[in-house]
C-alpha cells in the first residue's frame, strides 16, 4: 500500500499518544487486512471470509424492512430458555458488537478498565437486565461488519447489537427486532475536499465502504443504475468501517460512505473530516437474531416498547448528543412500531 500523507486528530484520545495509536492502528489495518480477507474466524468472530459471491435476493414484497418484526410478548420460548439454562459464568447473554466504534460500542482507555461503552452497549445492558436480571450478564463478541450475520447464523451470538441496519436482503438471513435508531448514508471527507455530498462531485473518486454494508450495496446499485457518476471508484472495500476512516486519514481514499451516525462519531474523532451533504437514504437500526429465533425476538421488541420510555434519550443525551445535536427527534425510531409480521 503506498502511504500518503496521515490526517490525524482524535478529540479526546490524548495528544501524541492519538497519534501514536491511529499509526499502529494503520500499521495493523495494512498487515493484518489481507489476513482477514481470506481466513475464517473461529469463536472470536475477529476473523471471517472475504465478500461472498453475490447476496441473497430480496424479497420482492418487502417495502418496508423495518416493520417485518413480530409483535412485542414477555413470554418466555425455548431460545430464552436456553439461555437461561446456562449455569455458573456461563450463564450470559451473549451478544456480538462493535469496539471501535466511536460513541456507539467502544472501548476508552481513558476509562479505568477500558470497558466496553456506548449507545449499543447501553441497549445490550438494558437486554440483559430483562432477560436474566442483571445487566452484566453480558458475553461481548466483537465482530467485524462482514461479520454480524454469520455469527448469527453459526450461532456464536445470541444477537447483534451493532449498528445494523434492517434491510430486505438480510431479512433473508436474520430476523430483526423493531427499530432502535433512525440514520442515512452519507458521505465523509477531509474539510479540504471539493467533494460535497453523494452527487457528481464523487466523480473520479475512490469511495471506501465496509465489505456486506448497506452503504455498499448502495453504491453499487446506484452505479448499475447510473444513478452517480460511472468513474466513482467503489472497489476499496474492508471488513470493519473503522478501517475506511483509517485509509481517508492515510490519503488512499478520497471519501467514505457509511452511516451518518457513525460518520458524525469519526468526524468527532478526526476533526479533519467532515460530513458532506445531507442524508441520502432512510434507514433504521434493529437488534438482529436467529430467524427461528421468535420469542426471542419478541422479548427484545417488547424491552425497546419499555426502552424508547425510559432509558433511549438518557442513552442518547450521554454519548450520541455531542456528534448528532442535542435534538434526538431525527434519530427516534418510529413509535408506535407498526408490524407486519405476524409468525
């Protein structure tokens, strides 16, 4: 990889030891990204298979992803109850999340203990509470984006809290719970760039996405469909969306698309950076699970109902106000959920 000149600025992360963490980061990512292309993963999740060959086909009658959950229950089913048959230090919901992500599922070393933090955490918390009565019977998994639904699948998690968005093809997958948060796509470049939003100005760019993201399904269809510019560059793709951030500060991409809560949380983290342009799509967040796995799901639908009362906005004033704007209106998810599904 040819090295150009490193962006830097992490608010927050302490002076020349930020800088000193992002170079190692960026000598990892440049060492160990082949590695993680092409080996499997094992229980840690830290590894993983490159892109697959193509991608579900989504169903022809989903108009409305974030609505195909089930109705909200209490009631106890034989996921739950496997997961409270769990004995001794065992006995913990086990739940595969981001640790790099910024304000959403992070660890500061700032903090004594470096504990994992964040606005997903605090949800995993409030789960695990309901589910076995304590909100530190926690299992954290972390898990790469390319990562969320084959951790799903063979089953080494119970569920993925980790800024996921609902969408037809994986709703082929997984199952999702309702909607937790409200986002879009957008783009982040340095301040300096001529770049301003998803329109022609990506033109001749190179645009970075994390490998089974949305935001790169996107870009890929927009440019079948001739939506943008057919000289965008979207073939720099990686298995975590930290690493695109990495590669923008080390001058190989010219922009990153992602989601604008979690760009708004890198800005906050490299105040080079900046989003470029408003929103581009609407989507939602949602806890996703096993598609057997109902009463789980239910039980975690019926925890947002108590979630979005009491416990969202606190979570959101803490870590996401700072980044997104004191007004958290936007970014509620949709109440009442409106359910399409019924088994």
């Amino acid at each position: 990889m040819r090295v150009r000149r490193v962006r830097v600025g992490l608010k927050g992360w302490g002076g020349v030891g930020a800088m000193a963490a992002v170079c190692v980061l960026a000598l990892a990512f440049v060492l160990l990204l082949p590695w993680t292309q092409s080996h499997g993963g094992g229980s840690t999740g830290q590894g993983g298979p490159g892109a697959a060959a193509g991608s579900p086909a989504a169903d022809a009658t989903c108009t409305a992803p974030e609505k195909q959950t089930l109705a909200p229950s209490t009631a106890d089913g034989p996921t739950i109850a496997a997961i409270k048959a769990r004995t001794g230090e065992k006995r913990k919901l086990i739940v595969g999340v981001d640790q790099n992500s910024f304000r959403w599922g992070y660890r500061d070393p700032n903090n004594t203990g470096a504990e994992l933090e964040g606005f997903d955490i605090d949800l995993v918390h409030r789960i695990a509470q309901d589910i076995l009565g304590d909100p530190d019977a926690v299992q954290f998994k972390a898990i790469p984006t390319n990562q969320r639904i084959p951790a799903i699948q063979e089953g080494r998690v119970d569920m993925v809290v980790r800024t996921m968005t609902i969408s037809c093809t994986r709703l082929a997958d997984v199952a999702f719970s309702a909607p937790y948060f409200t986002t879009g796509q957008q783009v982040l470049a340095p301040k300096s760039s001529t770049i301003t939003g998803y329109n022609d100005t990506l033109a001749k760019k190179k645009v970075c996405t994390a490998t089974g993201s949305t935001a790169n399904t996107k870009l890929a269809d927009d440019k079948k469909a001739n939506k943008i510019a057919s000289t965008v560059d979207i073939s720099t793709t990686v298995p975590s969306q930290l690493n695109c951030l990495v590669l923008l500060q080390l001058g190989e991409v010219d922009a990153v698309v992602t989601d604008g809560a979690l760009a708004a949380s890198q800005a906050a983290q490299d105040p080079t950076v900046e989003l470029k342009g408003a929103p581009f799509t609407t989507e939602y967040y949602g806890v996703a699970m096993k598609k057997d796995a109902s009463d789980l799901v239910r039980r975690v639908n019926q925890i947002l109902v108590g979630y979005r009362a009491s416990g969202w906005q606190a979570s959101y004033d803490k870590w996401l106000s700072a980044t997104l704007g004191t007004d958290a209106a936007k970014s509620q998810p949709p109440t009442p959920p409106q359910y399409l599904r019924t088994s």
